[in-house]
C-alpha cells in the first residue's frame, strides 16, 4: 500500500463536490479516449516535427500503458518522472493515468538531493529520465537512485544503458489498438485515487507534495478552461515545464486537450525557440511567470516572427511589477490574464472580459463557487474589508494535507482544513484579489520556490558554517534571488564560489543555490531569539550594513 498519507476530504464536503457536478467521478485516463472518440483526426500534440492526432497519441498511450505493467508497474504505485517538455512526457503522463499510476513530477533542474528525497518519500517503483541534457548525465544519477530505491530505469533518448529500458521502445504501437482499448477497462483505477503528485515550493527543511486525485485535478483544468475560454481553437504553447501545475493544467495543455485544442511542445522559454513556434503553429495562448515574460517583451520589440495568431497570455508564479501586464499586452499584441495559484490547489484568474484597471491591478479571482476563503490576521481573526492577511483557503481542488506530511499539516492547515497559503493577500471591491507579499519562509526566484529553510540546512553542512539564514533580495531579472548570510567558526574564510562549488557537489539544484552571500559577525534576533529577516533583509539591501553588522 503505497499511498497512505494522503488526507481525504470529510464526507460532507465530498458529498457536496458529487451532488453539485465539481467531480465528476472520471479518471483522466479514461478521458482520453472521449476526446480521441470527438476529435480523433485533429492533431493534438506537436513537438518537433511530430504530429500526433487524438487517436493517435491515444493508442500510443494505450501501447505505453500496457508495457508499463508488463514492466510490473501496478496500480498504486508512485513513479518518479523527470524529463524536458516532449510528447513523450505528454504520453507518459497519460499512460501513467490510464493504469491508476501516478507520476511524482520533478523539475529538470532538481538534483540527486531532491531526487533522492522524492523517491524515497514517495517509494517510487520506477524512474523515467532523459538520458542526458545540458552536459548533466541524468541517466547516470537514474542509475544511482534506481538502485538505492529498487526501482526501474525508463530512459528517454538514443543511448539506453543495459539493465535500463527505453521509454520509446515502450511507447512503439503494436497489435490491434480497438482490441487494446477494450482490454484496458481491467485497469479501472478510481476517480479518488491519486492521478498525480505535484511539488510544493515548500517552508522547511524537507520540501512536502501534494498528491492531486483524478477528481480534484480533472475539475482543476476543465473550470480552469472555461474560465479562459479554450477551446477547438485553442493552440496552447508549453513554455514552462510541464512538470508544474500551471502549464500542466491551469488550464494548460490538459485543458487544451479537454476542449479539441493542439498542444505545442516547447524545450525551452527563450524567445528564440518559442517565437518560431508560435509563428510556426499559429499558437494562441501560453503561459508565463514574469521573468520569462520580460525576455518575450524585450525579444518582441525587434522579432521578425509573426505573433499575430498569440490571443491570450497567462501570466503568473510571482509577482508582478506595476504595469506590467499592460506593457506584456501592448507587446504582444494580445490580452492577458492573471493567474494566482498553487500547486497545493486554489486557483485565480482575471477574466478574459475584465476591464483593464482589474486585469493589471489585481491577481484574479477563485475558478469555482465552492472555493471557499478567508483573510486573516496573525490570530486567525477574518480581517475588515480592504486590510490584508494572510490568505486562508479550502475547496474541491485544494487538498486538505500535504502528503505523508502529518506534524508539518498540523500546523499548514487549519483544524476545519484550511490550508494556509502563507500569501497576505487583500481584498479588492471588485472580488478580486491582490497577492501583497507573504509570510511563509520562501524565496520566489522567477516563479521557482525556494526553501530557505531547506536551504539553511545545507548551508550548516558546510563545515565553515556555524549559523546560517537565508533571505531573498530583490533582482529585476527574477524578481528575488537567494541570498545566504552566514556567520562562519572562528578562523574559517568562505566566498561565494566555494558555496556554490559545495552546493553543486551535494547535488542541489541550481535555482536552489545561492547567489550572494553575506558573511556576519551575527545574525539579528527577535525579542523571542529567532533570527530577525526583516532586519537581515534590510541591513543587507541597504548602506547600513557596514554599520549593524561590520560585514
Ligand atoms: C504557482 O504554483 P506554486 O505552487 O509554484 O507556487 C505558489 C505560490 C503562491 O502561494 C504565491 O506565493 C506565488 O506562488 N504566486 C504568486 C502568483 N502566483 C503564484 N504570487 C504573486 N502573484 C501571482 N500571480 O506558482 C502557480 C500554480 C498554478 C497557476 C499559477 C501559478
């Protein structure tokens, strides 16, 4: 039994999600063939110079589906899946739903340290990487866990090492796909099982995941669609990893395979390889965090692409500078909408018809009626209209535990199973939200979250290091960047290099690893002897550095 830990949903509120059609008690898996039976000839996914059509991508899947468990993949099982934006990751996903298995989704930048911990906390049977890519040898370190963890090695690429198995070996059509597609049904995972695991930014030491049911992210990204209008015409751009929730299905390429839509599959979010895709695909909607929308910004100015067939960006993941939304709009020749969510479940988003003081001055509001909310003060109090407060939420989308996580839940979520966001968020007249700031202990690094907690751990395993605290400062790249202040033992010097040079060794990934380091004679305290951010953060953002801390 792989799967204790998850927190269900009381029965009230799952009878209510039943009754009033929010789940509608279908496994993704399943859905693929009605979308193959309604749009069987249409292309739905692109990559490269592949096109597959509905029914092709869905026999394919089928194929998958079936060598999966012919690799002794079961239901209930947990598989750690790292790989680049492809159709075979698309498939895989897919496949993984069509056999009750669930994919743990991991970022390509994570490292044997997250890695490790993920395979582990999820014991996963198998794990899927690339074979290599960006000079980082990711088939080697698949090597390493399978073995630590007893699982499978599934490789995407040419060169599959012995003892591993190809992941398009496994993908290859074969026999007679009606019959396959039949045979399927002795699969029948249920709609309230897990269909997938998602990573949260996390606010400790160890990162928690989410693990997402059929129902609840089914739900996810059909409201998550019609609240942004896909439809057949869609052509959704995959430009962030599809490994996140937002590109995943906020409402992103699940939502454009839900309503007959093409999904594009982009390697990576540089305008260099996104724009000729738009112009090349005649995409209409993609979605951004902001660092990535600045560079589309600056590239569109001089492009010779031609963007016109771009309707709609969605942008969110972090905050948004003043105005922004405007200038992205004017840049791209097209509407934007703001979307404020997180892979632990509730979703924002303006809306396509907002008039414009809402669409570039709020954060959006919740997808569904039974989202429910509250702003509140330190003592849990509700806060008066217009204060902020931290943003307190619950909902048939939003999970009411972290996965095999029980202490820290106790203190994420509320005893009526409020998950505390941890945002400080106001209320706008118009019943949008404003995201203010937040008071969990995170770095936002262009839309990738950072533990600083997490962070400070590996930092105090650096033997020069007595105390540690991880701040973020402000970058107009990324909108924040880690920044790591440490008070070392006596007679031992550290710079910059040598931490990351530490941090790499350890195998931490890259947007993880500091990138300015301050070294303290001491860290401020607060009157109850907990470091002091607020105080850090300023002395190092400001001239008074030299003065408090002598650094
Ligand atoms: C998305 O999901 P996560 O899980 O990577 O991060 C969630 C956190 C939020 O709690 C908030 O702190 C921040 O990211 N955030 C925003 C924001 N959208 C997310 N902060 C300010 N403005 C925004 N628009 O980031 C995510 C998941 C689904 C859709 C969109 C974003």
């Amino acid at each position: 039994m792989k799967r204790d830990g998850t927190v269900p949903w009381p029965p009230q509120a799952v009878r209510r999600y039943v009754t009033e059609g929010y789940w509608r008690g279908r496994p993704l898996g399943d859905l693929m063939w009605d979308w193959a039976d309604r749009s069987g000839d249409r292309v739905a996914v692109v990559d490269g110079d592949v096109r597959l059509t509905y029914r092709e991508l869905a026999e394919h899947v089928d194929a998958l589906a079936e060598n999966l468990d012919g690799l002794g993949l079961r239901d209930g099982d947990n598989v750690l899946v790292q790989l680049p934006n492809c159709w075979e990751f698309v498939a895989f996903f897919l496949a993984c739903q069509r056999i009750g298995v669930a994919p743990v989704l991991a970022l390509l930048a994570h490292r044997e340290h997250e890695l490790d911990y993920l395979a582990e906390l999820a014991e996963v049977t198998a794990i899927v990487m690339p074979d290599r890519r960006n000079d980082f040898d990711h088939q080697a370190l698949a090597a390493k866990l399978g073995a630590k963890h007893c699982a499978q090695v599934i490789v995407l690429g040419e060169d599959v090492h012995n003892g591993h198995t190809s992941l398009g070996s496994l993908i290859r059509r074969h026999g007679d796909a009606q019959e396959r597609r039949i045979g399927m049904a002795r699969y029948a995972p249920r709609s309230s099982d897990v269909a997938l695991i998602l990573l949260s930014g996390g606010t400790t030491g160890l990162p928690k995941i989410i693990a997402r049911t059929h129902d609840d992210y089914e739900y996810n990204a059909r409201r998550s669609a019609e609240v942004c209008e896909f439809d057949e015409d869609t052509v959704y751009l995959v430009t962030l990893s599809m490994a996140h929730n937002f590109p995943l299905g906020s409402p992103g390429l699940l939502g454009a395979l839900m309503n007959g839509g093409t999904v594009v599959m982009a390697r990576s979010p540089r305008p260099e390889v996104t724009f000729e895709l738009i112009e090349r695909e005649r995409v209409t909607v993609s979605s951004l965090v902001p660092a990535v929308a600045q560079r589309w910004v600056d590239a569109a100015a001089t492009t010779t692409r031609d963007l016109s067939s771009l309707r709609t960006v969605h942008i969110g993941g972090s905050v948004l500078p003043e105005g922004f939304a405007g200038t992205l709009a004017r840049a791209l020749g097209c509407r934007v909408q703001q979307v404020y969510g997180m892979a632990e479940g509730l979703l924002n988003y303006t809306r396509l018809d907002d008039p414009p003081h809402i669409v570039e001055g709020t954060q959006g509001r919740p997808i569904s009626d039974a989202d429910e909310y509250l702003i509140v003060d330190e003592n849990g109090t509700p806060t008066g209209p217009g204060q902020p407060g931290e943003l307190l939420t619950r909902g048939p989308y939003t999970p009411r535990g972290y996965f095999r996580a029980p202490e820290h839940n106790l203190h994420a979520f509320t005893p009526d199973g409020w998950f505390r966001t941890g945002d400080v968020v106001v209320l706008h007249e118009s019943g949008n939200l404003i995201v203010r700031g937040r008071i969990k202990d995170q770095v936002n690094r262009g839309g990738e979250k950072v533990s600083a907690p997490e962070v400070e751990g590996l930092a105090l395993e650096l033997p020069q290091v007595r105390r540690a605290a991880v701040i973020a400062v402000p970058d107009r790249a990324l909108g924040e960047r880690v920044c790591l202040c440490v008070v070392l033992h006596d007679g031992q010097r550290l710079d910059l290099a040598d931490v990351q040079r530490q941090f790499t060794t350890r195998g931490v990934a890259r947007y993880k690893i500091p990138e300015r380091l301050e070294v303290v004679p001491e860290l401020p305290l607060t009157p109850i002897g907990k470091v002091d951010k607020n105080m850090l953060r300023q002395v190092v953002t400001s001239d008074a550095r030299q003065l408090v801390v002598g650094a």
